[in-house]
C-alpha cells in the first residue's frame, strides 16, 4: 500500500514555492529597475532642462548647436502615426473577430485564426521595408504631394501589424460570451446581425476595448516600423504627407552611438522613454478601470 511521505511532500512544496517566488521577485525587480533608470536620469535631465521649455517649446532639435527640447513635435508626430493605424486596424480587427467568432464554421476557424495570427510574428523591420518600398509608392500615384519617408503609409503598415492582436483579443472575448444570450435574443425575434450588434458586442464590450487599449500601447511603442518609413525628421503638426519623427525613432537615432554617454543629448533619450513610459501606463490604467466597470455592469 502506498503511504506519501508528508515531511518529503512539504520540502518539495517549499522549494516550488521558493522558485516561484524567485521568478516573481526577478520580474518586478525588473520593472523596478526599469522604473528607477529612467526616473534618476530623467531628473539629471530637468536639472539642465526646464521643465517649461521642455512642454513649451515648438522644436526639437537637442543635437543642433542651439538646441530645443520641445517635446510635444515628439508626441504629434506619435499620435499621428497611431491614429492612421487605429483607424485601421479597429475597424479592420473588431470585423475580422466578429467574423471569426459568429460566422465563420469550426472548420474554417480553425484555419483562419492561425493564419491570421501569421502575421503578428512578421518582424517589424519587414513592416518596415514594406511601407517604405511598397506601400508609399504605390499612395504617390494617387497623392501627388506625398514625400517619400511620410507618416501616412507608415501609420497604415502599423495598422495592419496591429491587426492580429485586436482581432485575437476580441475574438476570444466574443466567443466567450454564453450562447443562452444569443439563443434569448432569437427567441425574442432579433436577426442575427441585431443579436450581434444588441447583444453579443455589448456583452463583449470589456474585452474589446482592452484589446483596443493594448493595441494602441502598441502603436504608440512601436519602434522599427516608423523609424523606417516615417522618417527622422521632427515636425510639430498633423500633415501625414511629410516626414516626422515619433518619441521611439528618436530613441533609436540617439542610441546608434555617436551621442556621448553622459552629455545633455543623451539624457533627453531618458526623458523621452519616460514620457512615452507615462503615457501607455495611463492607458494601461484606463484599460484596467474599464474592463473592470464593465464587468461589473455586466455580471
């Protein structure tokens, strides 16, 4: 008869939980040092920077002679490209989902939601060529005026790397919306298309709009797809037709190694990381307050 070793049971309990507990330590140690770094040199930075000019200044131009640290020509330019590529890819991912989810048979699911998410493990770099060699010429014969590096085609090669992961993320959170809703609305006389309008989507709402929120964290952060096709050049303004530079094409000018480490051009790349930093935690905090609202609406 076999009889379990209970003082053997509880080592090997305390030795699993020990590496568990290392694992979780190393993450949010991680993030802290992460947190620390940029928080220590952004402020080595405002001891030479104003804040003032660094939120007044319409340039940005810190590697010049006479420089400027104005950083929202960084964030336009950001919110720019991530706004091409949202109105791309939320149309584009929530229809795919919903197709997905509510049209689509078994068979054919289980074919497509793979191959659909093919193109998530595309490198960005390839996006990036993609954009610049493709796509931009082929937006010239229809837009005249439209400069070779420009924020329009890379916003809508950014949109079409973003898809995969709203249509996922939806897609999961509409399929797992219980059937009894549908089959009540069909039972009351509603039409497929008004079940999925007035009822599945409703329900499903949480779970989209995260899906939403974290594909515009990805936008914002995405690195390689604009700093190829947007171009390198600081703009202040909202012309998708000529080249700007987002905070991330920044970050990836400064960090080639001709800046010295330690000079005042250097540190601005802290500053910048640490906005860009700020600015997809308050929409990861955004994305958690409303996930959890609905949620509770709904249950």
């Amino acid at each position: 008869m076999f009889r379990p070793n209970r003082q053997l049971n509880k080592r090997v309990e305390l030795v699993v939980k020990i590496v568990f507990a290392t694992f979780a330590f190393v993450s949010v140690a991680t993030t802290i040092g992460i947190v620390l770094t940029l928080i220590f040199e952004t402020v080595a930075f405002f001891q030479e920077v104003s804040l003032w000019k660094f939120l007044t200044d319409t340039a940005w131009t810190p590697l010049f002679a006479n420089p400027k640290f104005g950083i929202f020509v960084l964030i336009s330019a950001t919110f720019l490209t991530s706004v091409i590529a949202l109105m791309v890819a939320l149309p584009l991912g929530l229809l795919a989902a919903i197709c997905l989810s509510e049209y689509a048979s078994p068979g054919i699911r289980r074919w497509l939601k793979p191959a659909l998410e093919i193109l998530a493990g595309v490198p960005t770099v390839v996006f990036g060529y993609f954009a610049l060699m493709l796509v931009s010429p082929f937006l010239k014969t229809f837009i005249p005026g439209l400069q070779g590096f420009n924020a329009l085609s890379a916003g809508i090669v950014l949109g079409i790397a973003i898809i995969p992961m709203v249509a996922s993320l939806s897609e999961d959170a509409i399929y797992a919306v219980p059937n009894s809703l549908r089959q009540g609305a069909y039972a009351l006389g509603a039409t497929k298309r008004e079940t999925i309008i007035g009822v599945v989507i409703p329900a499903a709402l949480s779970g989209i709009v995260a899906s939403f929120v974290l594909a515009v964290s990805r936008a914002v952060g995405e690195t390689m797809i604009v700093s190829i096709a947007a171009g390198q050049n600081p703009t202040l303004g909202v012309n998708p037709l000529v080249p700007v530079m987002t905070m991330t094409a920044y970050i990836v000018q400064v960090s080639l190694g001709d800046t010295p480490a330690g000079s005042l051009a250097y540190k601005t790349i802290f500053s910048v990381g640490m906005t860009l930093f700020l600015l997809t935690l308050a929409l990861n905090i955004f994305s958690f307050w409303f996930v959890r609202r609905f949620r509770e609406k709904y249950d």
